[in-house]
C-alpha cells in the first residue's frame, strides 16, 4: 500500500494537468447536482481539494494515489477473509499493484481511480456478507455503492451483475432479507439529485452515453483491452480467480462473485464498452487466484510461487512508465513510443502520437496557453475589452481558464459537455479568439475572420496540435440566439 502510494506521489508533478483533470478543476467552480458526462463526486472533490491543498499538481494528485493504494490493501484483505495467509495476500495486492490500469488511473485525478476504490471497496463487503452470513451489512454496502452511483454510473453495472450472481448461486437467500432491500434503496437515493438535475436540463447525461456508445471500439476491441490493460501476466491469476469461485470447494461460498465477473465481461463485451470498464472488478480474481495458488502443492509450485510474484512486481516496474508520467518525455519516446499504441488500446483510446492518450494529454496546455495570450495580446484595445475565447473541446476550454489567469486572459467558452450548459456568460461575442475551430464554421456567423496563429506542441495527442488561431469580428446574430447551434455531447 505505502509502495503505491509513494511510487504515485514521487512523480505527481511530472509532465503537466490532465485534460479531464482541468476539466474537474473547473466543474469544482460551477458546483451542482450533475454534469453532462458525470455526476458530482469529483466536482466536489475539486472544490474541496481548492480549500484544503490547493490545485497544483502534487495536491490533486493526493486523491488517485490514495485511492490506488487502498484498492492494492483491500485486495490484500480480501484474500485474507476468503482464506489466503501471507503469501496469498501478498500475491493478490501485487497484483493491483502491477495493473496498467490501476497505475494509470492513480496518477491522475479523475472519477475513476474513485470508482474503482468503490467497487473494490463494494466486493471485500459483500466477502464478508457471504463469509460471515452478516445481512445487516447491506446497508454498508448500499453506501458504498451509493457514493459509487454519484461518482461514475458504471456502479450500475457492478449491481446488476451482483445481483444476477445471486440469484444464480445460494447466496439468492439474501433477497430474503429486509437488509438487502434497504442497502438498495440507499445506493438509489444518491442518484436521486442527479436524476433530476437531468430532468432540469432536458436528460443531457442520456444525451451523452448514445453519443459515447457509439465511439466504443466493439467487443473485440474489449477483449483484447483486458489483457493489455490489466498487465499480462496476470491473466494466470485471473483464470486462477474464477477456478477458485466456480470449481473449489473454498470457493463455493463465494460463487455468486465468480458469476459476477462473468456477467460484467458478457454484458461489457456485448456493449463494446471502453475496456478499463471492467478494471475494478478484477481485485475480486486476483483474491481468489492468489488463494487457489497459495494451496496448491508440490516442490515445484514451492520454487513457481515466489518466482510468479517476483515476475509480477518487476513487471509492474517495466510497464509503469506506459501508464504514469515517469520517464523525460525524449527519453519515453526513444524506449517506449513504439508500445503507446497498445496503451491507447487497453483504454479505448484512438489517438496515434508519441505517447498513449492518457500521459499525451499531459501535454501542450502551457504552450496553447502561451499562444492564445499573444494573439490576446496584439490585439486593438477596444477589441481586447470584449474579447472572449471559444474551443472545440471542454479540455481546451479548462486548460485556458485554468492556466490563463496569469495571462488575464478574457473568460473561454465551448459547446462541448457541460461547458454548453454553463452558457456563454458574460460573453457577447463581438470579438471573438477562437481555438481549434475550422474556418468555414467560423465564417457562418461571422463576416470577418483572420488567421492570427498556429497552436503546435511536440509531445500532445495529434488532435490537439497544428490547431489554428482565429480571431473573429462583424457577428452575424447575436451570440445567445446562435448558442444551441454550439452543442455538442461526445
């Protein structure tokens, strides 16, 4: 636990802001029931973090690596309430540990190094539900799965395979109990305020997942991200995870979580959902597998167990600079640029550049920044008073109000997700800087636009270098009865 925690923070401030990092940072100043694309877990945790740390870089990055430690530690203790002693305790936490998944999501602060705490946090309670025969757990587990649903909505799915794996082993009994009903009716209650926010705004989170489904790379694509995203070498100890839940007589307690997992995988694959999807789900495995691996016998398993981990942990070592911003960015090309495309696989991700898309985005804020401050700058006074920015996309728009208050940047303003729904504000549109826009388009509601620069950066993600500058004048309508035209849910 302390070793994930340390290995996350001693790089927290390499590299630069995540695009959804400043995105959350923003949300964190716009606090509300829900956002387009999340509910309002993370934006809450940004206001907080303001408060008590601070935005930089190694204050946001306080949240993931404790989250990344406590899922390596539950796993541990899982292992340890389905039977595992040492050796299985140490083997499944190593297993966390090494995920490509889980490095990842640690080094960046976003809902889903939280989502994946809560369903790990979720599994080790139902193992004690099941080993313990403690109904009045539920209600804990409710909670649990509750601030789950107003983190990321991907809890939905963890339930509803729960549930089917009951229903399908002994554990079906609990339905029995009034505990369990209650626990249900507190998770739902969480999505309560998000719920109608939604109704408020005209159901734009639906709006949002039809257009997100359809940029899924399909089921096989899901697949072959389970094995690049959760670390090769621990697909022995997956495999190991479902034996030990649906063959052993250990395991037969606990069937309903091998049922789980195989619901998930079935469910998620049919979707072609993005496979980091089904990530938190595999601490449930590695508990059981390291147990499994623990009672097998022999002289040769007694020389294989100690080698396997060993194996895993230096795998996690040799694999941690393709998830976490570890390395000199030449020095990750020149060594791992030829693999960025198997990272972007495990995450569903499409971008081609130099690193995969979850350290590329990492890249080119400052300098986009820098760029769009001295076209601001150049411009005629009058101009510059009404000025404001408008972007392609919410990381754009997050990155210049973000980094740009040093540059008293005027406010930017996007279509994209929730920067729609906050408006154009204060702006009027008379004069406006735009990033990332094509000509033709500005052109449909301005008479005069001008080229003024060139936004380029060595190391970002491809769609966000060589983007152009413009700056438009002579408004055709006014801005607020053009705005709907600006939406855009994706």
């Amino acid at each position: 636990m302390f070793l994930d925690f340390l290995g996350h923070m001693l790089f927290a401030a390499n590299y630069g802001y995540f695009r959804d990092e400043l995105y959350y940072i923003e949300a964190g100043h716009h606090l509300a029931a829900g956002y387009v694309d999340f509910p309002p877990a993370i934006a809450v945790f940004a206001a907080l973090l303001r408060v008590l740390a601070g935005d930089s870089l190694v204050a946001i990055h306080l949240v993931p690596a404790i989250a990344s430690s406590l899922i390596v530690l539950l796993t541990g203790l899982m292992a340890r309430q389905l039977g595992g002693k040492r050796f299985a305790q140490i083997l499944a936490a190593t297993a966390s540990l090494v995920a490509i998944t889980f490095l990842a999501t640690g080094s960046i602060f976003s809902m889903d190094s939280l989502d994946e705490l809560w369903w790990t946090l979720g599994a080790y309670v139902v193992v004690l539900i099941l080993k313990q025969e403690r109904p009045w757990l539920w209600p804990l587990f409710g909670l649990v799965a509750g601030i789950g649903l107003a983190t990321k909505l991907t809890m939905l799915f963890f339930g509803l395979a729960l549930v089917v794996g009951m229903l399908l082993t002994p554990a079906r009994r609990n339905f029995k109990s009034g505990w369990i009903w209650l626990g249900g009716a507190i998770s739902f209650a969480f999505l309560v305020p998000y719920a109608f926010w939604n109704l408020a705004n005209g159901w734009p989170t639906f709006q949002f997942w039809a257009s997100y489904a359809g940029e899924s790379g399909g089921p096989l694509a899901f697949l072959s991200g389970q094995l690049l995203g959760m670390n090769p070498l621990t697909l022995p100890l997956t495999l190991t995870g479902l034996y030990f839940y649906l063959r052993t007589p250990s395991g037969r307690l606990y069937r309903a979580l091998g049922w789980t997992f195989i619901v998930l995988l079935t469910l998620l694959t049919l979707l072609g959902a993005k496979p980091y999807f089904l990530s938190p789900a595999y601490p449930l495995l590695y508990a059981g597998g390291a147990v499994a691996i623990e009672r097998f016998g022999g002289r040769a398993w007694g020389f294989f167990k100690p080698t396997y981990t060993a194996l895993l942990f230096l795998s996690g070592l040799l694999l941690a600079p393709l998830a976490m911003p570890i390395l000199p960015p030449a020095t990750f090309v020149r060594t791992y640029g030829l693999l960025s495309g198997s990272g972007n696989v495990s995450a569903g991700q499409t971008a081609s550049g130099a690193f995969p898309q979850n350290l590329g985005d990492r890249f080119g804020w400052e300098r986009m920044t820098r760029t769009v401050a001295g076209v601001y700058k150049t411009l005629p006074a009058r101009e510059r008073s009404e000025a404001c920015i408008f972007t392609s996309n919410y990381g754009e728009a997050s990155a210049l109000n973000f980094l740009g208050k040093k540059y008293a940047l005027p406010p930017t303003i996007s279509g994209h997700n929730n920067y729609y729904l906050w408006g154009p504000g204060s702006c009027n549109g008379k004069t406006m800087i735009t990033v990332g826009i094509a000509r033709k388009d500005i052109e449909k509601g301005y008479s005069r636009v001008k080229r003024r620069a060139t936004i380029r950066c060595r190391y970002c993600v491809p769609y966000e270098n060589d983007l152009p500058v413009y700056v438009a004048t002579g408004p055709k309508e006014p801005l607020r009865e053009i705005w709907p035209q600006a939406k855009h849910y994706d």
